[in-house]
C-alpha cells in the first residue's frame, strides 16, 4: 500500500507542478503580447513622424544632413516607384487609374465583363472537358 500512496502522492505532486508552469507560461505568453503590442505602436509613432518630416522636406523644409539623407533616399525610391508603375501602365496600354473596369475601352478589360460572376468552380469545370 505504500507504494500507491508513494505513487498518487508523487503525481499530485507533478500534476501541481504541471499546472503551477502551464500558469506561469500563460502569464509569460500575455506579457510577451503586451510587449508586442506596445513596440507596434513604438513602429506606428515613428512611422508616422518620419511622414510628417518627409512632407515638411517635400515643402521644402531642411533639416540636418543625415535626416536629408533619408528623405533623399525617400524621394528616389518614390520616383522609382512611380516610373515602375508608368511602366506597367505602358505594359497594358491604358489607363489603370479608372475606378472600374467598365471605364476602360480597352480590349484588354473588355475580355472579362465586370458584371460577371465568375468563381473557381466554373473555371474547374471548362479544364475538366
């Protein structure tokens, strides 16, 4: 009999460690959370001051070397993007600032009409016969 009551007081034993570390790595897991949380808002403030130092730059405001520097960079890569996105305007051959594809006269938006509702089941299906 002493090697069951050994035995039950041993897995009680383990079973209140078990829980007592399941708690503690819950507490951890919602602290590591609120950590998270609050560098994600740390990126949001930063982000959102380094837009109102890249509009004041763009109105022609100057700042220290290194803060030009960025929003120099900043500028390039805008421009850049903004000659990516003529490029795949040029690419389609037409406008792609229209609100919808109904605007657009061009043969490329007249292939699928707007109106249609197509879905993956149709598309199966036509592969399939």
């Amino acid at each position: 009999m002493d090697f069951f009551n050994n035995v039950g007081k041993k897995l009680g034993s383990a079973a209140k460690s078990a829980t007592k570390k399941s708690e503690e790595l819950v507490e951890i897991t919602k602290i590591n959370l609120s950590i998270g949380n609050e560098e994600d808002k740390i990126k949001k403030l930063f982000t959102e001051m380094g837009k109102e130092l890249y509009s004041l730059y763009a109105s022609g405001e100057f700042f220290d070397e290194s803060i030009n520097g960025k929003c120099e960079e900043i500028k390039a890569v805008d421009d850049n993007i903004e000659a990516l996105k003529e490029k795949v305007k040029s690419l389609k051959g037409h406008n792609t600032n229209l609100d919808s594809v109904a605007e657009c006269n061009s043969e490329c938006c007249t292939e699928i009409k707007p109106e249609a509702n197509y879905r993956l089941d149709d598309v199966n299906k036509k592969d399939s016969e």
